[in-house]
C-alpha cells in the first residue's frame, strides 16, 4: 500500500500539469519571442514537415501570402532572389495565410507556381508552410502580402508591408544596425462593408448624409469604389496618391500619363516610389458621402475639396516636348492580325506584349512605363500585336519590336497640351 501511495506521489504532478487547459494563440507584437510550432504540412523542403526552430540563428522572415493575392506571387521572385543572395543568413517562409477559409491545398499551390515560373521563367525555390493556425493566430494580417521578421534568437524584430524587404534593411538588420523601416498595423477593427469612421470607425452613422474626410495613410485598408445607397452615394479612395484623386475628379485628364502634367505646386502630386522615406506620408484616404447623385455631382465635389484641401487650380498649356512617335513604316503592309486581344506588362514578366489592339490603344497602355510621352501618328485603326522586350527602357529593342508589326518609332520634338498643376 506504501508503495501505491509513492507511485501516485509522483504521478500527481504530471497528471496535475496535463489537465490544465492549453492557452489559445494570441496574436504576438515586436518584442515577443515566437513559440516553438511544428508544421506538418511544408512544400519545397527537404521534409514535409518542420520546426520554427530549425531555422534558429539565422534572420526569418514569414511572407504571408495567399494564391488569389497577385501582389504576393510577383513578390516570390524577388524574395527568391534575395535568399540566394543571403544564403545560410537569411531564411524566408513563405506563409499560406488562412489556408482552409481559401482552399488553398498542395495541389492548388503548386499549381499557382507552375504558372508563375511559366511567366517569370523564375523556380521558386522556398519553404511553403501551409494550414498553420498557429502562424495564422499569432500573426492575423488584413492585407497581404505580411511580412514578419524574426531575429537569429526567435524574437519578432518587425512586422512591415512587402516595399521594406530590401537588401539594404536586410543588410543592416545582420550588421545590428537600426532600420528606418514602417511598422505595419493589422490589428485594427474596420469593416469593410461600412464608410471610414463609421460604426466603430469613428462614430455611428446611422443618419449620415453628407460629409468628406481626407486622412493621411491608414495601415490596414485600401481599395477604391462608388456606391450608390439608401439614398447616399459614397466614393471612397484608400492610401491612393494625391495624383490618383486629382485624375478621379478630373476626367477629361484621366487617360494622360505623368508625362503630360507639369508640377508648380508645393504639394507632393505624384506618389514616390515605396522605397522613398517619404512613401507613406504622400498617401491618402479620401471619403466622399453626398445626398443620392450621380457621378458627374461626385466629381464636382470632389474637385471642391481637392481645391479647398491642397489648395491646387489645373490649366492648359501648349508646351515642346520630347516624344517617342510611332508612325507607320513606309512599305508596311496591311494584314489581318489574327492573335487573341491580350495584355501582360506586368514587371516581373518576360515575355511581354500587347496582343490584337489599335495603336491608339497600345500607345495610351504602353506609355504610362516609358519616360517621355508616346504619341500615336499611325492614323490605323486595325489592331496589330506587339511582342515586347524584358526591360521596356531598353530603346533600342523597344524600337525593334514596333518594327516587326511594320512601325517606325523614334524620338522628336512635339507641340503638346500639357496640363499645369499649380497653387491657387
């Protein structure tokens, strides 16, 4: 009887330790040291199942993503890129957020990267984590791509948007050195389905009738659209460029490029590019809520507000200027263009092209990635097909390809109607 009573003894505190109830995942902060989790379901690994402690000692970083996000699978390459270059310092996972809510299963993921390596010619190579809850609790991201930075001791350093994964943040993050990275915060309530600072986003609103707001970036949101209900029209823009709106109210400017508009104002019209200090503070959320309208009114408001806020006025003015002018070669022969109407300029593409459309349009699409305005002087109307160089800066293989579909494309001195942003 001694015995049994010894025995239960030393039992009682292990069977005390396995009653208590295991705490759920809660969403984890910079500062907080990541838990051990097993992954039972990797892809493009030496094993089909891992540990977040195997990858201890070296920078991580978790890229959430999902395969109906665009944005996440043309960043694959990159981050590809950037582990061959950082080798045995850097380990980057790529996180199939919320796996079971989108379906997303092996065969679905790898049927997403055949096609991406079948556009970029790029083999990704990474680690695939999928269907964690785990990673999915202690890191919830609203907008994807989310990227989260892991220290060589487990310890989460950052949590930031895809434009602060560089080499030079890389870099000083191995070097110990500080970063000037922005923090990205999804842990935010906001419904979607209701106007900014609405119902929780800033007071109920249940009566609203007309007002506009013009806030500065907002982690967390985006998108743009108009919505006519309960007799209101809503427009709403979210961490859009300043140029991105003025084009919005002006319509008769909303097909010219950057090219035609000349900036004289203090204000910051056009969005820097995300690796500039400056990105996020040249971002804004504008909303727009007006009795029952249509979209011309939306737009005379609009203008109103932009006028009132930035302070800005638009004028014509007749201008020389540089172009690149595509004209019709002089033995070129009409002939059917048979290809299906298609578009793909996306950067990280190499096969490039603008398939079975007039010149007008080729010269509208294609001129907002050339650094001086494209001018159509064909006067066709039948659509041709353009098979397009890797790099579209590259003049020489640019013009190369206007000539196999029989044009001419060359650069000289225009007299446009450019369009002048200024102060009041």
């Amino acid at each position: 009887m001694k015995r049994k009573n010894c025995l239960l003894a030393i039992l009682w505190p292990v069977l005390n330790a396995t009653a208590q109830p295991v705490p759920a995942p809660h969403p984890l902060v910079i500062g907080d040291t990541v838990p051990e989790v097993f992954f039972d379901s990797v892809l493009h690994y030496s094993s089909t199942t891992a540990r977040l402690s195997d990858f201890r000692g070296k920078l991580v970083i978790l890229d959430l993503w999902s395969c109906f996000c665009h944005p996440c699978l043309s960043l694959f390459p990159h981050l590809d890129s950037l582990q061959r270059k950082y080798k045995d310092q850097l380990q980057v996972l790529l996180v199939n957020s919320k796996s079971s809510l989108y379906h997303d299963d092996s065969p679905k993921i790898l049927r997403v990267l055949e096609k991406l390596q079948a556009r970029t010619r790029v083999t990704i190579d990474l680690p695939i984590i999928h269907h964690s809850e785990e990673l999915d609790a202690w890191f919830p991201a609203k907008s994807l791509p989310h990227e989260v930075w892991i220290d060589q001791r487990g310890v989460v350093i950052a949590i930031t948007a895809s434009f602060d994964v560089t080499e030079l943040n890389i870099e000083s993050i191995l070097a110990g050195k500080k970063t000037d990275m922005h923090f990205k915060n999804d842990n935010i309530v906001f419904d979607e389905t209701l106007p900014l600072f609405i119902n929780g986003n800033g007071g109920d609103g249940n009566e609203m009738k007309f007002h506009s707001i013009l806030t500065g970036y907002i982690d967390g949101i985006g998108g743009t659209g108009i919505e006519h209900e309960e007799g209101v029209t809503r427009y709403h823009s979210r961490n859009a460029s300043l140029f991105s709106l003025v084009k919005y109210a002006y319509p008769e400017y909303a097909e010219l490029t950057e090219h035609r508009f000349i900036l004289e104002s203090g204000n910051k019209i056009f969005s820097p590019a995300p690796t500039d200090p400056a990105f996020y503070d040249n971002l804004y959320c504008y909303e727009l809520i007006i009795p029952l309208a249509d979209e011309a009114t939306l737009r005379r408001y609009m203008k109103q507000d932009l006028q009132r806020y930035f302070n800005i006025k638009l004028q014509r003015k007749k201008q020389h200027v540089k172009c690149l002018v595509v004209q019709q070669l002089p033995n070129r022969r009409s002939t059917k263009d048979t290809r299906t109407r298609d578009v793909d300029l996306e950067p990280e593409n190499r096969d490039k092209h603008i398939h079975h459309y007039p010149p007008s349009f080729i010269v509208r699409f294609l001129g907002q990635y050339l650094a001086i305005p494209l001018i159509d002087e064909t006067h066709l109307e039948e659509p041709v097909s353009l098979d397009l160089p890797p790099d579209l800066s590259d003049r020489n293989r640019l013009i190369a390809a206007f000539r196999r579909a029989g044009l001419l494309l060359k650069e000289e001195d225009r007299v446009l109607e450019m369009i002048v942003i200024s102060d009041r």
